[in-house]
C-alpha cells in the first residue's frame, strides 16, 4: 500500500514536471513568436532609414554635380564671350591667365617638405619631364589658337559648334594611330556631325545686335583655319596623352600640373601680346550690358572681377565634369555635355545678340543630334568611343586627361590578363 502510494506520488510529480516544462517551452514559444515581428520590423525600419539617407545623399550629390556642370561651365563661357566683348585681342593675356591659375591652384598638391628642411620641394614624379614637353608645346599652341580666333570674326556661336567636330579627328587619330576599328553606325554618326559642323561654318551670321560691322569673310576664313588646327592639336593631345599614361600608369593630375606650370616660360615670347592685353582689361573698348553711370566707381574693376569669375568658374567645370565622368557612364556624360553646349549656344544668342540664322540652327541641330545618336550607338556596342569622347569646350584639358588615364589603365588590365 505504502509503496503503490510513493509510487503514484513520484508519477504525480514527474507528470506536473512535465507539464511545467511543455508550458515553459510553450509560453517561451509564443513570447519568442510574439516579439520577433517586433524585432524584424526593428531591423526593416533601419534599413529603411538606411536606404533614405542613402537616396537623399545621391540626390544631394548629383544636384551639386549638375550644378557644377550647367552652372559652372555656361558661367564660363558667359565669362569668356563678356572679356572678348571688353577686348577682342586679349586671347593671349586669357590663356596666360588660365594657365597660371591652373599651375596655382594645383601647386599645393605637389609640393613636400623633406625632413629637417624648411623649404618645400616637389614631389618626385611618376613620369619622365621630357615626356611632358611635347604635350606642352602642342596645349600651349591649342589654347592661344582657341583664344585668338574670336579676333578673326568667328562667333562664339560658330565655335561652339565647330568644336564639337573633335569627335571626327579624334575618330580618325585613334584610327590611324591607336590601331581602334569602329563600326559602321559609330562612322554613319560621325560623318551626320561633321556634315553639321560645315553646315553651321558655312553659314556665316551676317552681323550680330551688338555690332553692325558686317563679318569679313576674309578674316572669318583665317579663323576657321585656325579652329581646324587647334582640333587637330587636341587631338594629337589626347593621343600623346594616352600613350604616356599607358607607358607610366595614369598619373593625369601630375600632367595638368606640368602641362601647364611648364607652358608658363612660353609666354615670354608674348611679352608685348600680354601688356596688350592688361592695358585692355584697364581700358575695355566696352562694358556693356554693365553701364558705367551705373557702376560709377567699380566700373574700372569689372573686366578683372569679370576675368576672375572665368578662372573660378573654369575650377568648377573642371570638377564638374571629372565627377560626373567617374559616377556615371560616358553616354550620360555626353547627354549632359551635349545639353549643356545647347545651353550655351542659345544663352550667346539670347544675351550677346549673336547673329542667327537657319543654316546656324539646322546645323547646331544636326551636331547636337549626332552627338546623342552617337552615344546610343556607342552603349549598344562593344568597340570604344574614340579619346575625347565626352570632352567640353569650356573643360578640354582636364577631362580629357582623366578619361585617357581611364583607357590606359584599362589597357594595363587587359594586358596582364593576357
């Protein structure tokens, strides 16, 4: 009897042991499913945030980006027309300028200080100085070119245009010299452009608002000679640009430097172009549309802030384009640089009173259209776009640079994968 009753009394307390355990893991079971829809929505808002934060970081970047590309560069060339308004003959004083302000701002990036030495040297370079020269000579002789050829009665807005025909010389140097191929939609495109390019130097704006003198015909053919030159030696730039990179790794920004610190000597040939020029900044032939009445005296400082707004808004071009080249394909960057010529060109016309008419406007049209066919031909096939494919006028050293840098170290990959 005694022993039936330990024995039902053990079997009571294993059996309410066992029902504590069951309702312990049931219970612990149900917090646990009760609180991980808490814990998981946790972590989706998180991530939610997250990705926010991240879109409204992109938005903000893109934003300053653009800002740069449109604001900067139509700044720039705003800039640059207003000072050849002020001075047709102030090509070489503006080159100087821009060269010395390059050469300035880039200085600080290049320059040590060796230990137990107070005075600062440069940093020892990637590439050979001799490697740089010709690339100065050919820079050097492109810039003055461009600069000069408004004194020979080629509207900005014909140069804007014009300029856009480097996608032809670059085609046919990377052809005859880089050994690329591109297909027959690349070349049908190409051929459209320079046919536009014609077209709009064909055209040749009788005279312009701001000033009834008509155009010489003579002069204006010197400057589209000029023009045609200078595209040649950009292209011949990018060439060697390549070459070197490709030979010395892409050290572009060592390049700029001295690309344009040694270029700097050059200009002592152009000693009496350069008073010239300075004597034209202190005495424009014009400041319209400023009024002098009006400025009183800050009238005298205005071609100085003016030349200066140009090399600040030559910076922010500059870094403009290098940003949207490194967070975007070329095809987005040759949308965003066509529409930003577009804009130039219809803001000369609208603000200066450049002369205008038809044969201008379909040939403009026909470039712009055969820049943005281009870059749909070029993302639908596999053969590279020709150097200087994303290049802008107001930006064409820089750019340039970097994206040869891109090809090269591209070349380097692919060779040691072979």
């Amino acid at each position: 009897m005694t022993t039936r009753t330990r024995t039902s009394g053990r079997n009571a307390l294993k059996a309410r042991h066992t029902a504590t355990s069951i309702s312990s893991q049931s219970s612990s079971g149900i917090g646990a499913a009760e609180t991980r829809p808490d814990v998981r929505g946790k972590g989706r808002g998180k991530d939610g945030e997250d990705v926010s934060k991240a879109v409204a970081l992109s938005l903000v970047d893109y934003t300053l980006i653009l800002s740069l590309v449109f604001g900067g560069c139509c700044s720039n060339v705003w800039s640059y027309e207003q000072l050849l308004k002020m001075d047709a003959h102030i090509g070489t004083t503006l080159t100087f300028s821009q060269m010395l302000f390059i050469t300035v701002q880039s200085l600080p990036s290049f320059l040590i200080f060796r230990e137990g030495s107070w005075v600062p040297h440069l940093r020892p370079r990637q590439v050979p100085i001799h490697s740089w020269a010709l690339q100065v000579l050919v820079l050097t002789s492109g810039s003055l070119m461009n600069n000069w050829v408004f004194a020979f009665s080629v509207p900005l807005t014909v140069q804007i245009v014009f300029r856009s025909a480097g996608l032809a010389v670059s085609m046919l140097f990377g052809y005859l010299f880089m050994k690329k191929r591109y297909s027959l939609a690349q070349k049908a495109t190409v051929a459209f452009i320079s046919a536009g390019v014609v077209l709009a130097t064909l055209s040749r704006p009788s005279s312009t608002k701001s000033s009834d003198v008509p155009i010489d015909i003579g002069r204006y053919t010197i400057g589209v000679a000029m023009l045609t030159f200078s595209l040649f030696l950009t292209g011949t730039l990018g060439v060697l640009q390549e070459r070197t990179y490709t030979t010395y790794g892409p050290h572009w920004k060592e390049g700029v430097f001295y690309t344009h610190c040694l270029s700097l000597p050059i200009f002592l040939l152009f000693v009496s172009d350069l008073k010239r020029g300075f004597r034209g900044l202190a005495k424009p032939a014009s400041l319209a549309p400023f009024r002098e009445d009006v400025l009183g005296s800050f009238a005298p400082i205005v071609p100085h802030a003016v030349l200066a707004a140009n090399m600040a808004t030559q910076l922010a071009c500059v870094s403009g384009v290098n940003q949207l080249s490194s967070r975007v394909s070329s095809v987005s960057t040759n949308l965003v640089l066509t529409t930003r010529k577009a804009i130039s060109l219809c803001f000369s016309v609208w603000w200066f009173g450049n002369g205008w008419n038809a044969q201008l406007g379909v040939g403009a049209g026909m470039v712009f259209l055969g820049s943005l066919l281009y870059t749909a031909v070029t993302a639908r096939g596999s053969r590279p776009p020709p150097a200087g494919d994303v290049q802008d006028e107001t930006a064409s050293v820089i750019p340039n640079g970097a994206k040869a840098s891109e090809r090269a170290r591209a070349k380097r990959r692919k060779a040691k994968a072979e």
